[in-house]
C-alpha cells in the first residue's frame, strides 16, 4: 500500500509545508456571513445558505490535502489519530451547546420545543442530525414554524461522517489508482458528478426539497470537490512561476465574484439549484480557495482584518447563531424587526463564540505540545496545559451527561403551556384527530358535524363547543396541520416556502373523513393559506388576479363535492382576521396574513362562490364575533380569543360556536343524511334533496 500511494511523491514534489494561511480564514469569515444574512432574513444574502457549501468545499480540500500530506510523509493515514483530532477539534463546542441547551428545555422551553430539542440533541450528539430532520420530516425551508434550534447542526453531521468515511476511501481510491494523482482526481470528480446527478434525479419542483438538501448522498458533491482541489493541488502548482500565479487569481477571482453573485441573486426554491446548481457553487467555491492559497491580490484581500479573525471562530458562530437567533426575538429585544434586531444577534452571537473558542475550544485544541517545540518548551506547555486538562475532562463529561439527564427531563416533562405554530402542534394533533376526538358515542337524534380545515379549524374542533350544545351535535373531523385547501409552493416577498408534504393529499384526507363520519353538515375552515402568492404546475400565480380565483374555486369545487358526497350541506367560514408577528428568524409571509384586504377578497370569494351554489353551500361571516369593529382585537369581552394572532384559544372558539352552532343545527337537522337516517327510524319522511337556497348568513 505504502508503495503505491508514495508514487505521486515520487513523481512529483512533496507538497509545500502545510502552514496556516489567514486568506483560508478569510474564506470563513464570507461564508459564515453568508448564512448569518440569510438567516436573519436580509434581503441582499436570500441566497446565504450558500455559505455551507463553501464550508464544504474548504473542508474537503483542507481535510484531503492533510491526509495526503501525511500518507507522504509516512506511508500511511493513523485513523485513530485523524478521529481524535477530529473529536478535539468539533466536540468541545458542540457539547458546550448541548448542555446549554439542555438546560433551557428544562427550564424554559415549551413542553413541545423540549421534546424536539430532546430527539433533536440525541441526533446532533451522534451525527445523524440530518437524516433525523429527513426522518422527522422538519423541513428546512418552511415557515410558520418554530424551527428546532439544532436545525443547522444537519450541515455538521454532514461532515463528520465525511469524516469517517473519506480517509478509508481515499486509501482505497489511492490504491486503485496507484498513487497517480491524475487518476485520483478524476475518480473523485466522478463521484461528486454521481452525487449532483443523485440530487437532480431525486429534486421534484413542486415538493419540499428538504431531503436532497439535507442528504448526505446528494451534499458530498462539495466536499468531494474541495477533496479534487487538493489531490489536484500539486499539478496545479508544479511549475510555480508568474503566469502560474496569474492563471490563478483571475480563476479565484471569478469564482469568488460567482459564489457572492449566486448568495445575492438566487433563493432556496430555486429548482436550478437542485440540477446543478450546487455543483457550480462548488467549482466556483473551489476555484476561490485555489486562488486563495496562491501569491496575488485575492490572498491579501482575504487576508485583511477583521475577515481572518471572523473566521477563526466562525464554527462557534455557526454552532451559536441560530439558537441565539430564535432565543432573541422582536419581542423580547424591543427593537421590532430589521436590521437592528440583525445586528443585535450578530453582535451576541460573536461575543458567545468568543467566549466559547477561548475558554472551551482552544484549550482542548491545544492540549498537546507540537513536534517542533524544544524540550523546555515542551516542560512549559505541559505546566500549562496540565490544569487545562485537568479541568476539561470532568468538564466534559459533565457535558454529556447533562446533555443526555437534562434531554431526557425534558422529554418526561408534564404538561406545560404549548408553543402554538404549525409544527409545534403538528405531531399531537395528528395524532389527536386519527384518535377520533371527540370519542364519545354518537346518538341516532344528534347532527353529525364534520369539521375539515387547517390548523385554525384544528383548534376550533377539538376545543370551547359549549356545554349547551353538547348534547345535540356530534363533532368528527381531521383539520390539517398546515394545509389550507390550495396547493403548491407559497411565494412572499420574493421567497418561495413549502408546504407539509400531507397538503398535497388534503382529498384523499377529506374523502376519508367524511366517508367514516357520514355527516349531516359539513364546515369548511380555510384562509390562512390561501391569501398567498404560489406556484401552481410550476407557474407563479399571484393573489387577488383571475387565474388565482379560478385556482381557488377549483379547489373549493373538489373540496365541496367530498364533503357533501352524501348529501350533506357545506357551510363555508370566512377566514378570520389574523395578526401575525413577523416570523423570528426571517420576516416572511406576515404582511400577508395580516392584510384585510387580502382577507376580504378571499371572504369576498367564498360569499359569492356559497351563492352561485346555494343549494348545497352557504356560507357563515364569523369576522364580526371575532373582530367586533372590523379589525384584529386579542380580548374581547375580557377574554383573549387568540392564542398567537391565529388560533383560538378555547374562550375564542366557544365565542365561534355560539354564534354558528344555532344555524349549523338547523341546518343539520334539515338535510338529507339526518332525515334519511330519521325515516330510516321511522321519525319523519326522507327529503331526497335540497331545494332553494340553504339559509346560514
């Protein structure tokens, strides 16, 4: 083996000592940048998750080019050394950002969040964080959503099974090819090409493209390219003269230009991306650090402060920014959105990075004295690094534990005041509503009730039907977490988010629940999705316009005929007016759901849509019991109606239901599903249809 893998050292010059180099650092410093910008909703950095495959690109180039040196220089790769590097270099932090957040499921956080933290701490400890968000189904890209606070942690379990895998492979893609570094590098660009080509073929336009993201089958194309840059580097590099330096500045130059061009101009929906995209990004990012690493202007502009010392404790801001991110809200701050609210988290991100590379990272990095030193350098090393170690190993085993007793606390937590978002509930009430909630007995001389809708119907449903009326009215139903009635990918401010994958099924969901329930009436409680802009068979359709109508009323049209398939009349409910706070993370899709305007269109568009059908569809204006002087009011009657500007709370849903259950009564009692049933009994003769206009204004 040792043979064949020294060839290349043989044909060719040993690689230059590998010293650091502050424009590398620079590198860092964009990329992380990049992905602060995108996740504090910046417009100019929409494209900032882009960062990551810069990181990707670096590390394989950095990693491969470290490996190979020491496969030259003593014929072999110490696996047991590289892992324990490995683990000094990553875990320290990581573990630090466990415990902490451990301690906040514990102490803090909702009962829902603590959970996720729990599984999604467990993932992140292991790096399988990105499978476990495949798994989970937590998409990276949604909204209306309180994300996990390790969500970025998919990019790091990413790497660290890089990190396991790649110096194996090496070896054995080196000892196929007999240490030729041609060969080498070509073999690797065909497996970064099979990796791009897997995430084209497993890339569907009209979905959430969360798993070819977070995939680590379909993200190794970057890391594979960094990895070329490096068995490539010395071929690059042999006959080191001035056009050779030249040839590699301008290269760096436009590759770099390109990376920050696509991290302004482009946005994570966009499909380009997915089919081929990335591998650019990644040829780009690779050319930036060629020219990065070469004699010339771009060395010296990446070399300038602060960009080298952002990037030396860029992994800290990684690891800490998002959760600090979600943790300072508007809210809490006082300071509204924008870009005060930006800057504050930057600076507090920084500053905990700061404090982490020092007192945390550092000491566990340096610990053991490098070869060169001279024996009394050593002696003082060790009296240094003596009670730095001394401290580190309880410290980190404490860490681990805590991160394991604590997530574990936080799991077997009882009920406590749930966050209300549509993830957050997504799991429970799915599970609630397959469990046939309400689960009392349905009587022969009760209205069946059949409730279908998003999350708003969701709470509506399973909450405040008032004591009175209990005994008339059967409820059943399964209100989609997330899912309005129109489909496809939702567009706001120039961003497209996705929807729950279950929204594309919302038919076949309805058909079900009305086939089971057999209902008398049917209530349909929809908006608050469908007030956006969205893409529909991949063509943008925007709010308010004809075709937008026309896309509605064909939804409504299927929506209908499901839920009356027996007969049942169906009552439409206006949407409520919303207030939404801008989203923490990013300020998308609010302005929407807060417009009146949009909300009266669409109730416009359901009132007319109920005449046009009156025989078997009317429809119910619930905005005067919720919003009494024709806006937004939390408290009405000394009551908060509204959980988060969106969903009821359970005094909101009774004030709902007292002022529809009269008519949804009358009306129950009236159609032909509860009069068939009733003749059935011998209780009154059947009606075999609805004739003239249903009355529930």
């Amino acid at each position: 083996m040792a043979e064949h893998a020294l060839s290349a050292a043989r044909e060719h010059p040993p690689e230059h000592a590998f010293t650091y180099e502050p424009a590398l650092d620079g590198i860092r410093a964009v990329a992380v940048a990049a992905v602060l910008l995108y996740h504090g909703g910046i417009r100019a950095g929409r494209g900032g998750f882009l960062g990551v495959d810069v990181f990707f690109v670096l590390s394989g180039f950095l990693i491969t080019r470290l490996l190979l040196r020491e496969l030259e220089s003593t014929g072999r790769i110490g696996l047991r050394s590289f892992y324990a590097r490995r683990a000094r270099r990553l875990l320290p932090a990581v573990l630090l950002l466990l415990a902490v957040l451990s301690v906040y499921a514990v102490v803090a956080a909702p009962a829902g969040q603590a959970a996720r933290i729990r599984s999604d701490g467990l993932a992140s400890l292991l790096y399988v964080q990105n499978w476990h968000l495949v798994a989970t189904g937590q998409s990276y890209f949604s909204q209306f959503a309180a994300p996990s606070p390790l969500r970025h942690m998919w990019s790091l379990a990413i790497e660290e099974q890089w990190y396991l895998v790649w110096p194996v492979l090496l070896m054995a893609i080196m000892r196929v090819s007999r240490g030729r570094r041609g060969r080498i590098c070509t073999a690797i660009l065909l497996l970064a090409a099979a990796s791009a080509v897997a995430m084209a073929v497993q890339y569907h336009p009209s979905s959430d493209p969360s798993r070819v993201y977070y995939g680590t089958d379909t993200r190794a194309q970057e890391l594979l390219v960094g990895a070329a840059l490096a068995v490539a580097w010395p071929l690059l590099t042999r006959y080191r003269n001035r056009w050779t330096a030249v040839a590699l500045q301008v290269a760096g130059g436009i590759g770099g230009v390109f990376v920050l061009w696509m991290i302004y101009a482009s946005n994570d929906a966009s499909g380009a991306l997915y089919t081929g995209g990335f591998a650019l990004v990644a040829l780009g990012s690779a050319a930036l650090v060629a020219g990065a690493t070469s004699p010339g202007p771009l060395r010296y502009v990446l070399s300038t402060p602060p960009l080298p010392a952002l990037g030396r404790v860029s992994y800290g801001v990684y690891l800490w920014h998002w959760p600090i991110f979600l943790l300072l809200t508007p809210a809490k701050l006082g300071l509204g959105g924008g870009l005060l609210l930006f800057v504050a988290r930057v600076l507090v991100t920084i500053v905990v990075a700061m404090l982490s590379y020092r007192f945390v990272e550092l000491p566990v990095r340096t610990r053991r004295a490098a070869p060169s030193l001279t024996p009394t350098q050593r002696r003082v090393r060790r009296r240094v690094s003596t009670p730095r170690r001394a401290v580190w190993m309880p410290l980190a085993a404490a860490l681990v534990g805590s991160s394991l007793a604590l997530g574990g606390v936080s799991l077997a937590r009882g009920p406590a005041a749930t966050t209300v978002n549509e993830r957050s509930i997504a799991s429970s009430a799915t599970r609630a509503a397959i469990s046939g909630q309400p689960t009392r007995a349905v009587r022969q001389d009760q209205v069946r009730l059949l409730v279908a809708g998003d999350s708003v119907a969701f709470f509506l449903l399973y909450d405040g039907v008032p004591p009175e009326y209990r005994a008339g009215i059967s409820l059943a139903g399964r209100p989609l977490i997330g899912c309005g009635i129109a489909r496809g990918p939702i567009v706001s401010n120039g961003i497209t988010r996705y929807q729950l994958p279950e929204c594309d099924r919302w038919p076949q969901t309805y058909e079900e629940e009305a086939r089971v329930a057999n209902p008398d009436i049917a209530v349909l409680l929809v908006g608050a999705w469908e007030v956006y802009d969205r893409k529909v068979g991949g063509r943008l359709v925007r709010f308010g316009t004809p075709a937008m109508e026309a896309y509605i009323r064909s939804e409504l049209d299927r929506a209908v005929a499901i839920l009356s398939a027996n007969g049942a009349p169906v009552v439409l409910l206006s949407a409520p007016c919303f207030h939404v706070e801008p989203a923490d993370t990013i300020g998308w899709g609010s302005s929407e759901r807060n417009s009146p305007v949009r909300i009266a269109w669409f109730d416009d568009l359901l009132r007319r849509y109920a005449d046009e059908h009156a025989t078997r569809v009317a429809y119910r204006d619930i905005r005067p019991i919720l919003c009494p002087r024709g806006e937004y009011q939390n408290v009405i009657g000394g009551a908060a109606t509204r959980l988060d500007g969106v969903h009821f709370t359970s005094a909101g849903a009774t004030m709902v239901w007292r002022g529809i259950l009269p008519d949804l009564e009358s009306l129950g009692r009236a159609s032909a599903p509860y009069q068939r049933r009733e003749a059935a009994a011998g209780a009154a003769p059947p009606l075999s249809s609805f004739r003239g206009p249903l009355r529930a204004r």
